[in-house]
C-alpha cells in the first residue's frame, strides 16, 4: 500500500517511497534506530538514505528516566530542538523518519509523535521504511553519524498532539476508550506477577496488527475498522499505552490517518505497574467500567 491509498489529511503524516524519491532534494531525513532489538539477523539493507541523519529513539525521542517516569519519558523540548540544530535540522523543515527494518515501524511513529509534540512544523513517516525506499529503486549511500551536541536552549512551544497523565488515564479508562498496544501476554498478565497485566477497562489491541506483512500500514479503510472495532472512533476520549510509549504512538499515528485524536500515556506500563497506588487488572476478558453508558452506543 502507498500514501494514494490514503487520502486528505493523512498525507501530512504518511509519505510513500515514490514520493519521498520524487521530492527527496526538498527532504530531511532521520533514521531512527529502535531502543531495543526487534529482529534478528543481519540488516537487509545496506547503507541508508543518502543525507539522512542518524538518530535512535533512546538518545534523541525520549528524555532521561526519573523515579516517576515510564523508561522513555519525553525529553526537554529545548534539548530536542538543540540537538537536531546540531545535526543541521531545523523546525521549519519537511522531515521524513523511517526505520531500517519493517519491524521498528513504531519507533519512527515514536519520533513523528515526539517532533510533532515539540511544535516542528511537517514530519512524516515513510511507509514500509528504508525496505521500501530500496523496493521503488531509491539508492543507498553510508549513514553520517551525528555531530557533536551544543547546550540546550529555552523551552519552546509544544506541537498538536495530546500526552496524557496518570488521572487522565483513569478517566479515559471509565467513561472513554483506553487501548493497551501491548503483545495479549503482557495485556493478560500472570499470577505470579501481581503488577501484571493492565489498566482497568482497557482494551487490547495490539500495535502489530496496523502493520501489513509487506511492512506498510494497512490500508485506511481497514484502520477505521480496527479502531471502530475497539470502540475509538467517535467524539469520546480515546487514549493509548504500552510498555514504555513506543508501540502506542503507532496507535496514535494510525489513528491521526482517519482523523481520530488519540491521547498517549508515554509513561505507560513501565511507570503504572511500578506505582502500588494504581489499580492493575488482569486476565483476558474486558471489563466494562461501571461508569460508561453504553445503552447507545
């Protein structure tokens, strides 16, 4: 599937290979490398996409972890600004972020979720990633490593897109749609774990099944299938977690393509399960909150 498939507004966060190759002089291109391992085996790609900057979810889209925090909170809007000004991108520019592997998909959603935060202007994401690039006849060069980081500036705006916090949760998780990304066994939890499982009245629903087997999202009708299917398409609040708010910004990103603003609890899992305060569920069948009406819907 191309960004064609995908129509009006999605185009300002989906680029296809095609165009990225077509309107490349005009681009800015960050490759994000993931904060953890998803795939073994040696990259299937040589090289990068010529002029791209190198970048990693860990050291550039998520800030130093504190006790209250999720592994991968946010950074500093002004660091984030400061380092890329380093690495020679500007706020103003067309930036397009993409992954080595169809795999990490969600760790360029992760990067298109915290520039847009941080009030950068254009970010896209490539569909199917550095494999579609190479797949449409789009050439490899060496990827530059980043040049050295100068001191942070002031904070500067944030962009068009909602991070949650913890009573933010617990209201979307009683009277809107709450949606865990996480694998069924990390959403069921187990007995021998008492801080596993998830959010009370959350419902799963797995980052894995907006990517195609080709490593492209799906195409927008299914999107809005899924979601509605989850109860998060509408005028409700929705918002969405993970382990530590990396696969539910694809969530969001799917989402932004048919038009539905989605919450995200970057903390996620990794800070919820270590607060004893917070309410855990577990088990595979959903609990309906008590609170929500759902006599029309």
């Amino acid at each position: 599937m191309t960004s064609s498939a995908i129509s009006g507004r999605a185009t300002e966060y989906l680029i296809d290979a095609a165009t990225a190759q077509r309107d490349a002089a005009h681009l800015v291109f960050l490759e994000v490398a993931p904060w953890r391992v998803m795939a073994d085996g040696p990259d299937p790609v040589l090289g990068s996409i010529p002029g791209a900057v190198a970048t990693t979810v860990k050291d550039d889209f998520a800030g130093s972890p504190t006790a209250t925090s999720g592994h991968l909170p946010l950074p500093h809007a002004g660091d984030l600004h400061a380092v890329l000004r380093a690495y020679g991108v500007q706020a103003t520019d067309d930036i397009v972020v993409y992954t080595r592997r169809t795999e990490e998909l969600s760790s360029a959603t992760r990067a298109w979720f915290t520039l847009t935060w941080a009030g950068y202007r254009s970010v896209r994401v490539l569909d199917g990633g550095l494999p579609a690039w190479v797949g449409t006849g789009g050439r490899t060069a060496p990827l530059e490593p980043p040049r050295t980081r100068p001191p942070a500036p002031a904070p500067l705006a944030a962009g068009a897109v909602r991070v949650l916090d913890v009573e933010q949760v617990l209201e979307i998780s009683q009277y809107g749609t709450l949606l865990d990304a996480r694998s069924a066994a990390a959403y069921n939890g187990s007995l021998d774990e008492p801080r596993s499982g998830h959010v009370p009245h959350a419902v799963h629903a797995p980052s894995t099944d907006l990517v195609g087997p080709d490593g492209r999202l799906v195409p927008a009708t299914e999107l809005r299938k899924w979601f509605l299917r989850r109860r998060a398409v509408g005028g409700q609040e929705v918002g969405a977690y993970c382990g530590g708010g990396v696969s539910s910004s694809l969530l969001v990103f799917g989402a932004a393509l048919i038009g539905q603003p989605i919450g995200l609890y970057v903390d996620s899992w990794s800070a919820w399960s270590a607060d004893s305060t917070l309410p855990i569920e577990q088990g595979t069948t959903l609990s309906p909150s008590p609170l929500l009406d759902t006599d029309c819907t």
